[in-house]
C-alpha cells in the first residue's frame, strides 16, 4: 500500500482511513453542531408534558375504569395540580344519585342582569382568568320580545336593572337531546342518568364539533393554556367537573357536578342576588323545581323548536 | 501547504473544507434561532383585570333581627330596644305634611319610606303595634314577634308568601338534598328593606373580556 505524498501535505500527519487531524476536526465540528442543531429543534418536546403524559396517554376510557383505576388516575390529577399550583387539591370521582335528575329554573321576572352567577361560576370551575373562559351569558333584551338578534352580553350601565329591558342568562341546556354529545367523534362527552352531560377532559382530541353542534353557544374551547391565579384556585374537584383543564380541550357547565352530585346547589344559585336561581330534582315532587313546573308559567325552553329538549326553563311570576 | 491549485480553480480539499466549515456555520446559526426561537407568540393576550372579590360574595343584601339575634350584634340590637326612648304604655303620636307624607322623627332619620305605590303605606302601625312597640301586627289582628316577620308580609302579600314557604321566591341556599346537609330560607328582610322594599339597582360586575385588545377609539379625522 503506498504512502500518502508527504511532501504535498507536510502538516497533516496520515490516519488510518485517510483522514487528516483538520478533515477529522472539521468533521466533528460539522457533526457537533449539526447535532446541537437537531436537539434544539426539538426543544417544544420538552413542555409535551403539558399537551400529555405516559399515564394520560395511557389512561382507559372513563366508563371502562375500575375503581382502582380512577384512584391513580385522582392521584395523577392531584400531583400534577399540586406541582402546578402548590396546592394540594381534594378531587373526587363523584357518580349520578339514584332517583335523580336534575333541573334548572330560571325566573326571568327577577333576574337583575348584575352577572354575579357568572363570576361565582367561574370561581367555583377553575375556568381560565386569561383568556376568559365563562360558561355563563347574560343576555339583555328589550321587553316586549324575546329576539335573540337584539340581544347584548356587553352592557355596562353604572347600575343593573335598567328601565326597559329583562336579562336572560344563558349557559349549558343540558339537553335531554345534546346534539353536542352525538357529533363528538371519540365519545369523550354523553348524558349521565341524573341528566349532566360531562365532558372527560382526558379523553376530549380538541376537535370543536361539539361546539359547532350546540345551538346554545355553551361550550367554550381552551385555545391557551388555562391561567387561574393560585390564590383563586378552587380545591374542592371532581374528575368531570372543575379539575383544571388543559390546553386543547372543551368545557362547559355542569352543574356544579362537585357539588350538585354531593347535594348542595350550584355555585351561580347560591350566589344569586334576588333569587332568581332554582335547582333541584325534578323527580321529588316536594322539591322547589317541581312546584314551579307545576305552579308557575314555565314558558319556554329556550329554542325547544330545535328539539333538544333542554333541562333548563324559563319561567315568569305571576 | 500550496492549496491554491495552478489553473486557478480550488482544489477539491478546499472545497470540501470550505462546505464543511460553511454547514457548521449553518448548524450553529440554527441552533441558536431554535433555543431563541424567535417565532414564539407569547404576549398574544392582554392583562384581564381579576373580578372583584365582592361580586364572588354569596351573602345576602342585608341583615336581619334574626341576624343580629344570632351574632349578639349589641349595636344593631340597641336600635330594637323601643322603651329606652319611648315611654311605655303611651302610643307615639304620628305627624304628617300637608301632602300626607309622614314627617319623620330625627331619632328614625335612617328610615325611608317607601312602602307601596306612591308611598301610600305610610302609617307605621300597619304593621307596628302601638301599644308594644317590640312586637309587630297583622291585618288581621296577630301580633308576631321580629323575627316572624315573614308572616306580617304575608298577610298582604298572599301569593308571594306562598311562593316563599314553597321555596320559590327569594333565596335559598345550602343543600338541594335535605338529607344531606343543611337548608337555609332567608326571611323577606334579608333581601328587602321592610319600609322601602323594592329591590335596589346595583352595580353588574364586568362583562366578558375579548381575546385580543381591542382596538382604541378611532382617531377622529382633523377638519380643515
């Protein structure tokens, strides 16, 4: 085998394939940073932690859950709460009473339009500050009709209720019919038997059709990552009710279900001014929502033309 | 070394070098542009103001005698204590204006009529008792302590009573499941002022924040 020419390339000492220490370091050169590169480019990997982890990706359907599986699963959701917030938060996986469904009453009459029900409601969910995540709408309309193109959810005046108008909150049906439930492509929302349509958030592909599907504009998508303070977050959770959320799926109102499924009212009723909330179990005929349904003049579910057969009336005094 | 070649043109080693050298050049440079990222959208949003933690409070508009019963609230309660000022056994005498409105005593300047339409109800022993200023009467000629008061209003409002013992009217809170926990009906007076009952306007809490700021008021346009 002969010898390189020496005598061209005094400097560079032969190797055994041929490669001189300068090709050699160049080599490496290119390789190190073309590598350095390469990992740097994959640097958003990194906060994949928020979109999903191994034991979220690897979790099992909602209904196909034993209950040993939920327990880790409740014990994931505190962890990743706690090292979030610094807040150790009690998340229960609270199931539907037997004998109950409930329903929601809405007397138009005293409704004040001051939109306390609202941020009750978002204190009580851990919806998003920033972006605002709300699942309440409080519609102010001009008497005489109830014409939803007149309607206006951003009025300011320095005092609630004005001369001339009534106020229509608006939020989740929870239609006996959900239109929302039946688009959903991965069947991450349907109705439970006391008649709340949840949503498994760890279940949800962010997919928006149930949000196109709802004619009552009551799904809200979290297109950021969700922002709630620490000191206004809400410790008392429930798997498919305010456990915080993450980027890249829909919520809605569920009736307080940490709440309404322990047996205390939603959060927007307790909070209401003049009382104009009523919530209970439709199928006890002592309860308050029965005596209206009976007593009062229910007038409508909203859109009912659509056939969704909503849970949540309408009702006037007198 | 002698790289430079005769004819003028790079040898293929230098080249090779100079690719090389080239692509390091290109690899660090995008390395870097990665870690900076320069491309990140991350002041998309605009600070929301938080809500007022007085919009969040789920107590009711006012108290009650029962309320102050209940916390021995001594100040409040002293406004009850009638025969520290009146003289028992002595009805107080009523003053009216030529229109009919009540005059007022400076001792009660905190009240405010305003009961009924046109502030017709404007005697205090429709539902005072003159002969025992702690207790209150009916129409009908019951006599009810404070804190029955809700049976007072329902001797002329009937129907909305009725509401009221069903539930209906006016705020209750606690637990929908009475087997559950507790359940609290407020009295009339926790939301309504007995002498001056309509329900009082009140400031709305914000309404709902866009995604983006909007924008500012368009720049009227100089006229010359």
């Amino acid at each position: 085998m002969p010898l390189p020419d020496a005598s061209l390339h005094p400097d560079e000492t032969p190797a055994a394939a041929g490669m001189s220490r300068r090709s050699f370091l160049r080599t490496s050169a290119v390789l190190t940073t073309g590598l350095a590169a390469l990992a740097s480019s994959l640097r958003p990997l990194l906060e994949l932690d928020d979109y999903t982890t191994v034991q979220r990706f690897m979790q099992k359907y909602y209904k196909e859950m034993t209950p040993a599986d939920m327990a880790k699963v409740l014990k994931r959701i505190e962890d990743e709460v706690q090292k979030q917030y610094g807040i150790r938060p009690h998340v229960r996986d609270l199931k539907p009473m037997d004998g109950v469904q409930f329903v929601y009453c809405l007397n138009l009459t005293r409704c004040i339009g001051c939109r306390k029900c609202v941020h009750a409601c978002v204190a009580e969910n851990n919806q998003s500050r920033n972006p605002e995540i709300q699942y309440i709408r409080v519609l102010r309309m001009p008497h005489g009709s109830l014409d939803l193109d007149k309607a206006d959810h951003d009025y300011a005046p320095p005092t609630v209720p004005e001369k001339g108008y009534f106020y229509m909150p608006v939020q989740c049906q929870q239609c006996k019919n959900p239109p929302c439930v039946k688009v959903c492509p991965v069947h991450a929302t349907w109705q439970e038997t006391d008649g709340i349509t949840v949503i498994d958030y760890d279940w949800c592909i962010g997919c928006r059709y149930c949000e196109a599907a709802c004619p009552y504009w009551a799904r809200r998508f979290n297109f950021t990552k969700p922002e709630i303070p620490k000191d206004r977050l809400n410790p008392e959770m429930a798997y498919l009710g305010n456990r915080p959320r993450r980027q890249g799926v829909m919520e809605k109102c569920h009736f307080c279900i940490q709440r309404s499924r322990a047996g205390r009212m939603p959060a927007c009723h307790d909070v209401c001014p003049a009382g104009a909330r009523k919530f209970g179990n439709v199928l006890d005929p002592n309860s308050e929502v029965s005596y209206i349904l009976r007593n009062k003049r229910v007038f409508i579910q909203l859109k009912e033309e659509l056939g969704t057969s909503p849970r949540f009336f309408y009702y006037f005094d007198v | 070394m002698d790289d430079r070649p005769r004819n003028g043109k790079l040898s293929d080693r230098t080249k090779a070098a100079l690719i090389q050298w080239s692509l390091v050049l290109v690899f660090s440079g995008l390395a870097v542009l990665f870690i900076v990222n320069p491309w990140r959208q991350s002041h998309l949003l605009y600070p929301i103001p938080l809500v007022d933690k007085s919009f969040l409070d789920p107590a009711p508009n006012r108290r009650s005698y029962a309320d102050f019963v209940r916390t021995k609230d001594e100040d409040a309660l002293s406004d009850f204590d009638c025969y520290a000022c009146h003289e028992n056994g002595k009805p107080p005498t009523l003053r009216y204006d030529a229109q009919q409105h009540l005059i007022i005593p400076r001792e009660h300047s905190d009240i405010v009529m305003g009961h009924g339409e046109q502030g017709r109800n404007n005697n205090c022993f429709n539902c005072h008792d003159e002969n025992n200023l702690t207790l209150l009467q009916t129409r009908d000629g019951r006599f009810l302590k404070f804190q029955d008061s809700p049976q007072l209003c329902g001797s002329c409002h009937g129907p909305t009573y009725e509401d009221w013992e069903a539930g209906v009217h006016g705020r209750m809170s606690g637990y929908w499941d009475h087997s559950l926990g507790p359940y609290t009906r407020l009295p009339c007076v926790n939301c309504h002022n007995p002498h001056s009952p309509r329900f009082q306007g009140r400031k709305p809490a914000p309404g709902p924040h866009l995604l983006h700021e909007p924008a500012s008021a368009p720049v009227v346009a100089a006229t010359h």
